[in-house]
C-alpha cells in the first residue's frame, strides 16, 4: 500500500475521529445512530494511522501530491 493522504488530510481525519469517540465516552450520541458513527470514527482513524484510503485509489484521487514513480 502506497500513502495516498496528505498530513493534513490525515490529522482532519484523526480529530474528527477522536471527537466522535470522545462524544459517544462522555454520552452525547446515543441510539443506533451512535454505532455507525463510532464504526465511522474508528475507520477514519485507522485510515488516518495508516495514511491510505481504499476509497482514494477506487476514486484516483491523491491528496499526497508525491510523484509517482
């Protein structure tokens, strides 16, 4: 897997994340509608950790701007 984010594009990702999680700890989502955005949350920061995202190279969309070799 090559690094299809940029580091911007990675923290954005990484604090909407970690917001989500922290609202669904202290209570503030609730419902079902809190499940799918904490699987939201933890898929975003496993991206983010990671630095691909499958959904980037099915759109050919690169926020990395490094030539490819």
């Amino acid at each position: 897997m090559k690094v299809n984010m940029h580091n911007v594009d990675r923290l954005i990702r990484a604090i909407v994340a970690l917001a989500i999680i922290l609202a669904y700890m202290t209570g503030t989502l609730a419902g079902s509608m809190s499940l799918v955005l904490l699987v939201v949350a933890v898929v975003l920061l496993a991206t983010a950790i990671i630095g691909f995202c499958p959904l980037y190279t099915l759109l050919h969309i690169r926020t990395n701007k490094i030539s490819r070799k």
